[in-house]
C-alpha cells in the first residue's frame, strides 16, 4: 500500500464511519479494487485509523464528554457497548473470513439499502429527543442492535440508529446516540487490532503496534491516516446530522441499493 492508497481508505473511513452506508464495505471494495486487500497490514489499517474518527466525536461532542457530573452517560455508553465486546471477541475469526468474500458483503449492502428507504414508515412516533431520557434498558438494547453490524457490509451506524427509533429515539437523537457509542466501541476494536489482535505476517505472528512500527513508511501512513479521516469525519459527522433531520434516510438507502448492485456486477 502506498501512501496515497493509505490517505484515499482514510478518507472512506472519515466519509462512511457515521454514516449509515457501512465504511468497512466500502474500504473493503475500494481496497480489493486497488489489489491491496489480501495485506495483513493493510486490513489492520482499516480497523486503526477508526481512532481518527472516534477522535472526530469527541472534538464536536466535547462537553458532552467531559461532563463529569453526568455519570449516568458513562453508565449507559458502558452497558451498550457490552454485547459487541463480548460477541465481537467470539465471533472474530468468523468475521475475519466474511471480509474476504465481497459478494455476501454487496448483498447485505443492498437488504440494508432496501431497509433504509422504508425506515421512516416503520417509526413515526419517535418521543425521545434527549439522551437524559434514553433508559439504560434502552441503551442495552441499542447495543444488541449494534452487534448486527458484525456482518461486514450491515452498517455500525445504521445499526445502531435503527436500534435507537425501534427504542422511540428521534431520528436526530437516534444518530447522537449512535456517535456517542461508537467511541468506545471503536476504540476498543482498534485497541484490541492493534495491541492484541495477532496478525499473520510472513508465516509469523504479530501485533498491530509491530507492524505500524515496522517501517517509517508504516508509521506516516498510520500517523497520516488517522489525520485524514479525524479531518473528513467532522464534516462528514455535521453533514449527515443536517441531511437526515431534513431528509430522512431514504437518501442512504437508495445509495446503498445501486452501489450494492454495482458492486455485485463489479465483482461477479
């Protein structure tokens, strides 16, 4: 991978994390496209520069963050990110192998799509606008939601936000919520990709932090990488919260459709 390719997934990631599209769908095509996916450090890249973005959330959500005296936002993040903590370190190599099969992750692009456009149909009475009323039965609830996601392609994001409306969320609340808990989901996949995780190199194993250190050009790459997707994330994070409050999801779901439908043509 070459410090272009690096900053061009970077700026998927920024793009796609929060939005409901599935980013790790599109770094996935854009990466198989470019003949660079089979590379251990390149697929560990994709999960490390989710630092960048999970860094994008806490810069425009900062007070909500370091509100110290609001404990019971703590508790309620900490109970929904349990069920992907635990079914994500069960369930890791069976993930590992659906990220080398793009068709399955196309089709599930486009049942995402499909459910999408009908969203707003499905939830009309949506009654909680602030995050104080959000319950932490709810907040497990959201994050059992989440774990949906594990299958590449699903969408954290969409996940979660459709999660949250089926809990009576707001659309707007549900997509804050949805930022709130991708902070330490996001930050516990990259801590376990990087620190944990044994990647197969050459027939040996090793760690995240090995590979990134491996090299200067690794290092600038992962340093640059996480940057470029911190920089597009904020936007991408004040784009989509507008969009949807005006829109709805309809939008994403017709994205996902005819790039899902692309990509099936693309890769059959």
């Amino acid at each position: 991978m070459s410090i272009i390719e690096s900053i061009l997934l970077a700026v998927i990631e920024g793009l796609t994390e929060f939005l409901p599209v599935s980013s790790t769908a599109h770094m996935i095509f854009v990466s198989s496209m470019m003949g660079i996916q089979g590379d251990e450090f390149v697929k560990m890249f994709q999960v490390s520069i989710q630092f960048g973005a999970i860094l994008a959330v806490v810069w425009l959500f900062w007070k909500k963050f370091v509100d110290f005296k609001s404990f019971d936002f703590y508790v309620k993040l900490g109970i929904a990110v349990i069920p992907a903590l635990v079914l994500g370190k069960l369930f890791d190599d069976k993930i590992e192998e659906v990220l080398e099969k793009p068709i399955p992750i196309a089709v599930t692009l486009i049942i995402g799509g499909v459910v999408l456009v009908f969203i707003d149909r499905f939830f009309k009475n949506q009654k909680i606008n602030h995050e104080e009323a959000i319950s932490t039965r709810k907040a497990l609830a959201i994050g059992f939601w989440q774990c949906l996601a594990m299958m590449p392609g699903t969408s954290r994001a969409a996940a979660s936000i459709i999660g949250g409306m089926q809990q009576g969320l707001t659309r707007k609340m549900a997509a804050e919520f949805s930022f709130f808990l991708a902070v330490p989901t996001m930050l516990a996949v990259t801590a376990y990709s990087v620190f944990l995780k044994d990647w197969e190199v050459n027939d040996k194993e090793c760690k995240g932090l090995e590979m990134i250190f491996s090299s200067q050009e690794h290092l600038i790459m992962f340093a640059l990488g996480n940057l470029v997707a911190f920089i597009v994330a904020v936007f991408a994070i004040k784009f989509f919260i507008g969009l949807i409050q005006k829109y709805g999801f309809k939008i994403w779901g017709w994205y996902r459709i005819v790039v899902g439908c692309l990509l099936l043509i693309y890769f059959s």
